[in-house]
C-alpha cells in the first residue's frame, strides 16, 4: 500500500501506526529500539511495514498512560483498543461500487493470500477460504444492501470480541440468503464450516480487504483457486482467452437473444464469455458438481444476469429428457480423459451419429452437445486432441459421419500448457445443426502461437483475434480461400471431405500440409551458401578483431582488499531501481499491432535485448506506464523466477515498456557509475549468487524486491577505470553475439540448402 494511504490494509508504515494510536511517530521509533519484543517491520518494495495484527497482540500489553487517554478512554485502556475503534470509524457506511485499480488490487490479493489465510483457515481447507473471498467480493459487487450487513457483522463480532467461528456461521447464513435471492444455490455454511479462523480480528480484516475488490478481482481468484485446490479435468477452469475465442466464434454476426447452454458449467466462464458477447440472453448451466454452480452464479452476477443453473449428472445423455430442451448456441468445456465408472450398452440409445465406445465419453459429449443445438444452432467444445485423429473404430465412423454431414466446421488446435493446472493441449470443436451438408472443413493450427513463461502458455490479444478473423473469413469465403494467419505464426487449411475421409478421419491439419521437402513451382531461388553467410561472417570477424586487440597485466600489489581509489556502496546509492507493474495491470492493458513494445525475461539474451516479434501495447495504455519505460543505458535483470539473464539497453529499445517479472536499473545522476561497468558487475557469478541467495521464497516462485537489491554492494573503481573494463567486457559480449548469430544464420542456410537439394530445384555444381 502507498504510505500516503488512508485506507486500512494489514500492513502499516510506522507514520500510520503513530496515527492510528494517536501518538508521535518517534515514539514507535522508541518501542522499537527498546523493546526487543516488538515486531519487526517487513520491506515491500523500497517501504518498510509493521504487520498490524502482531502490533496490536504486542500494544494489547500497553496501557495508555493516564495523562494521555482521551474523552471515552477508561483507565487501563490499551493503544491496541484505540487502533481498533480508529479502524472501525474508518470503515465506509456502504460499500464502494467501482472496482481498485489494478496495481492495489494485486496488493489486496498479496494480503488475502499470505499469512492471513493460515490463522483463518487454521487447520482448515485452503479451498474454504477461496470460497469464502469469492463469496465477498461477490456480494460486495453485486448486492450493497448485504454488503453493510455483512460489515456490521464482522464489525459487531471484532467490537464483542465474539468467537470468531460463531460470526463466521453467521456470515455464511447471510451470503446464502444472498445466493437464494438471486436463485442459486446456497451452501456457504457447509463450506465456512471448514474454518477455524484465530480471531474475530482476522474475519474483520478479511472483510475490510475485500471493501476494494471487483470483478477482476473475481477472476483472479478463480483462478487462484484452481491452482491451489489442484483439480482433476472434471474440476478445474477455462482460460478466459480459450472462453473469448469460442465465444466471438460463436457469435460472429448474431446480435439477437440467442438461448446460451453450458452443459458442464464449471465456474461459469463460458456462459460469462458469451453474455460479455451478446448482453442480456438467457442462460442455462448444469454441473454435477455444487460448488461450480455457485461459483457459476457468482461470476455471471457480474454481468447482471440472473441465470438459470441445475444440477445435473456426470452424463447427462443418460437422463430421460435428454432431448428436451433446444439451443441457439451451446459453449462448454467437458471433462475427457476419465474413466468410466458404470459400462452402459450404448446401442440402445439413441445417437445422432451412432453409439459410442462404453470406456469413452469424450464421443458422447460430443454427440449430445449436437444433440442440445435447434435447427441453425452452432457450437463450441473443447476436446482432449486425441480425438481429432482417433483410430478407434467407432469414434473414427462417428467422426466421419459428423464431417460428411457438415456437423464439424472448423478444429482449432491450440499450443499446450494453456490451462495453469496441467500441460495439456486441447482441440476447440465448433459444431453446427443445419439441413446443409458441407463439403469443407477448416484446419486451424495455432499450436506455435503465443509465449512459454515458466510452465505456463499464453497468447496475446492480437493472436487470439488472428485466429478468429480466421474462422470468419473462411465462413464468408467467395471462392478460394486465402488462408490469412501466416504473419501471426500459425497455419489454416480448408479441406474437403472427400480428402478428410482419404486420410482416415483426421482432423490435424499437419496432415494436410505439403509433403517435407517439396517446393510449390518447378523454379526457386536460393542464393550460394556464401553469399547469406558473408554479412554476418563480417560482423564477426569486426568482433574478432577487437578481442585480439586486449591486453591485461598484473595489478600492483595493495594494502587491503581494494586498490587505492576504489570503493563499495549499495547499488540503491547509485542507481533508481524500478521493479516491472503488476501482471495483472499488465495484462490488461489493450494491445495493438503498432503499439509500444513490451520487453520481457525472453527478450534478455547475451546481455543485450533481442526482441523479434514483442508483444505491443496500444499507444494510449503506453502512457499509463510511464514509469515503466525504458531508457538508453538502462539495465534490465530478471527479479521472479530464475534470475540470472541481465541487459543493457540499447538506443533501438527506448522508450519501450519492460514486463513484470523485470527490474530496471538507471545509473543516477551525478554520474560516478558507468553503465557497462554495472552490466559487468551484475553479472559476476559471485553478484548473480548473491541476488539469487536473497531472492524470497515467500510464493512458490523465487522473486528478490527492490529494497534487497539494492543492498548489493557493488565495487567502484575510478570512473575512468570502469569505461575501460565496461568497454572490454562489451567487446566481448558483441563478439558472443556474433558467433552465436553467425550459428543461427549456419543453421538456417544448411536447411534451406538441404531442402532444395533433396526436392530436386538445386543440385550440386
């Protein structure tokens, strides 16, 4: 939190503290310095803060002396109590309806997920407590009236100092007369059961915290749910830009009121996607599972629909109303990969394609998802890839069916590591019921789309619309159609049936690509080996040249372990350090094709920046991190994760944008510290030890602040004798560079050659 704050979060600077208290702030100074037991402050960022729960269990042990209590204050009165009837006053009378920015809401989440929720849940489930914030932040963004109730509860109970499990079974009975109101179904009780909370004062925090969250806020914790509850493919949740895709597929063109179903619901993203499309429609979601429908009915009361969700079965083809009920547009993501429990003789059902296998279900989603559309109605399924190119007998008669009578219209086949749970790629189906039998069927391959950060896959904005623009240039194709996802990095093929059904059924559009190693046309122009090669051969050998040049000798001998005229001072004497924004403000910003680049730890290569192809922000969202651009000279080191990659910036990259796992580092004026001297510095083994020996573990991923960083002592020599080694050592790191380029240019040129060769265009001379 900014210490210019007045809102009330779980840590404090000592100015806030001697606010709250009403005392002056050396006398926190004081208390500190004599008393060993007080708490220590912890640092975020360049601030140091006191965790304010372990302020006041130590001030719970301090009267306030007679002759400083104030009108109401009774003899023996506390600095704690004093806190906390400040931090009631300041509790707001209603409940805010715009959401926090972006950058407190990472902030507020950071709290909610630290030490917090180890005293609320106690021994209790982690999955409980998600529950429980979701349960907030979705009363708060949807119903204020319930909102106050649920303050003067939690106020009431820290006031009494009630037990904190007896206030938590009282707010789970107000968020379920909440959830009745809007027809869901309750079970915050159960679940609130779960908890065995410290303190009534950790129930107050949590509600206060959540005073200030969205739906943003609502998403995160979503998918802060799935990564800590560690579900099965039945349970966990769609990425937002897979839901996106299928959704503005679905709805290219329509702007009606088209009945939307989700036949296994999950946490309501998919009917989200599609009322974020369309507005207003109706829509029905079933699940066999309670707590996704909650869940479900939590999220689209953001979207101010009231919808219309059931319990169902894990297959609901089984039930007897099976063909009931008829949709417009049906989005969903079934589990796949499970194993059949009880084994049904299909074959006497009915099937609109035919029965298929007893130990599979991922044909008979498919099926009753066609099943489920009216006449005209289409359909988005995700499936396990597998199922595009199964050699089952039956699920390959199914699948050629369905493509024969136009049912499948297009398969996208998406880059793996998409879902935070799991490494699994998937397949997104797009079904249609019509009279109309089609005769093409469109091959999208997106799995070279996007970017790898850590074990997680994502693809930008601008991806995701590539491929969309796809599907619907193909849909209204007049003639051939040209495929248009060459310059985002992906693939489409328009294939007819006849030639699906030659190549048993598959739906991998890699099977349709050209043959390796044949060239389209009997001519082809490939220039000599040499030639490519010279330009960047020159580059080297420039490199080479001035390497030869270096000469080093002994130093002297000196007294001490520094040579006279040199120095050590933290790096926070000598530089601005600026750690990258938040992910999550990051994320949303919007994107454009000729927007600011965004630099990230791929882009850190050889100690410089070597961005091909960058993500972009749009020139208005730019200016909002002004911050965070990057200047000449400035150093980039990598700050979550694996820290190690560093670099320097050079002129081409200024004023771009650096991402959130960066810290940038700026010489600071007077000048006394040469920026390739810092570069070389940073990166000593014994400096990249040091940064990675302090990194903190508090998450599962290492990441090291600004504060601490800025602790590293880094040895000064002479100005004059910093440019002399800086220049050596980036002499150095061009020649690295080069060779390294020269390699890839090699590699390039020899796959070429050998493509051209062996196809029959060029032959030896």
């Amino acid at each position: 939190m900014d210490e210019g704050s007045d809102r009330f979060e779980m840590q404090v600077s000592r100015r806030e503290l001697a606010e709250l208290a009403e005392v002056r702030r050396e006398t926190i100074t004081t208390w500190a310095s004599r008393h060993p037991d007080f708490p220590r402050p912890r640092s975020f960022g360049a601030q140091e803060y006191l965790y304010l729960p372990s302020v006041l269990a130590w001030l719970d042990r301090r009267p306030i002396p007679l002759k400083n209590l104030r009108d109401g204050e009774a003899e023996g009165a506390t600095y704690a109590e004093r806190i906390r009837r400040a931090l009631r006053l300041r509790l707001p009378a209603t409940g805010r309806t715009e959401p926090a920015d972006d950058g407190q809401t990472g902030r507020t989440l950071t709290e909610l997920y630290g030490p917090l929720a180890d005293r609320v849940c106690g021994t209790g489930s982690r999955s409980a407590y998600l529950y429980l914030l979701l349960s907030l932040v979705s009363v708060r963004g949807n119903d204020r009236r319930a909102w106050g109730r649920i303050r003067d509860l939690v106020v009431d109970a820290d006031r009494q100092q009630r037990d904190p499990r007896a206030a938590l079974r009282s707010l789970g009975f107000l968020v379920d007369d909440v959830l009745r109101g809007r027809g869901q179904m309750p079970g915050a009780v159960a679940l609130f059961d779960n908890l065995w909370p410290e303190a009534p004062d950790d129930l107050a925090y949590v509600v206060r915290l959540c005073d200030g969250l969205g739906r943003e806020a609502f998403q995160l914790l979503l998918d802060r749910f799935e990564e800590l509850t560690n579900p099965g493919s039945a349970e966990f949740f769609t990425p937002r830009g897979v839901m996106r895709l299928m959704a503005e597929m679905l709805c290219a063109g329509d702007d009606g009121r088209l009945r939307c179903y989700d036949p296994y619901v999950r946490g309501g993203e998919g009917l989200s996607a599609m009322v974020e499309r369309l507005g207003d429609v109706p829509v029905l979601g079933e699940s066999p599972h309670l707590t996704s429908l909650r869940l479900a009915g939590m999220h689209l009361a953001f979207h101010g629909v009231r919808p219309v969700l059931k319990e169902s079965t894990a297959t609901p083809w089984d039930r007897p109303e099976r063909h009931g009920p008829v949709f417009d547009r049906v989005i969903t993501n079934p589990p796949f990969n499970q194993k059949v429990p009880v084994l049904r003789d299909r074959s006497l059902q009915e099937w609109p394609f035919g029965p298929p296998p007893e130990r599979s279900d991922t044909y008979a989603w498919l099926q009753y998802v066609y099943a489920s559309l009216a006449q005209g109605g289409r359909a988005a399924v995700v499936m396990p890839n597998r199922a595009a190119v199964s050699d089952d007998a039956r699920e390959r008669a199914i699948r050629g069916q369905m493509i024969e009578k136009g049912g499948v219209k297009c398969v996208v086949w998406l880059p793996r590591g998409l879902f935070p749970g799991t490494p699994i790629a998937v397949t997104v189906w797009f079904l249609a019921a019509s009279d109309v039998v089609g005769d093409e069927v469109l091959l999208i391959d997106a799995r070279m789309l996007g970017r790898k950060e850590g074990k997680r896959h994502s693809l930008s904005e601008a991806e995701w619309s590539a491929i969309a623009t796809c599907y619907e240039s193909w849909a209204k194709r007049d003639g051939e159609f040209a495929e248009p996802l060459e310059d985002a990095g992906g693939a489409a093929v328009s294939v007819s049936a006849e030639t699906i059904r030659g190549r048993e059924d598959s739906l991998d559009p890699s099977e349709y690509a050209e043959v390796p190693g044949q060239r389209n046309g009997p001519e082809t122009s490939v220039p000599r080996p040499d030639v490519v090669l010279n330009d960047v051969r020159r580059r080297t050998a420039s490199a080479d040249s001035v390497i030869e040049t270096l000469r080093v000798r002994q130093r002297d001998a000196y007294v001490g372990d520094l040579p006279d005229g040199w120095r050590r001072l933290p790096l926070a004497e000598l530089c601005d350090i600026q750690t990258g924004p938040t992910h999550s403000r990051l994320k949303a910003a919007p994107r454009s094709p000729g927007g600011v680049p965004v630099i990230v730890r791929g882009h850190l290569r050889d100690r410089r920046v070597a961005a091909t192809d960058p993500d972009r922000l749009a020139l208005e969202a730019a200016r909002r991190f002004g911050r965070f651009e990057l200047e000449p000279d400035d150093i980039l080191c990598v700050r979550t994760g694996s820290t190690g990659p560093l670099a320097l910036v050079g002129v081409e990259w200024a004023g771009c944008v650096f991402g959130s796992g960066l810290t940038r580092i700026r010489c600071s004026p007077p000048t006394e510290l040469d920026p390739g001297y810092l570069l070389a510095f940073l990166s000593l083994p014994a400096s990249q030890n040091w940064i990675g020996n302090r990194a903190a573990t508090a998450t599962a991923i290492d990441s090291i602040g600004g504060k601490r960083l800025g602790r590293l002592l880094v040895t000064l020599p002479p100005l004059g004798e910093q440019q002399r080694i800086g220049a050596a050592l980036r002499a150095m790191d061009h020649q690295i560079a080069a060779h390294r380029d020269f390699a890839e240019v090699a590699e390039q040129t020899r796959s070429s050659l050998a493509t051209d060769l062996i196809s029959g265009p060029l032959a030896l001379d």
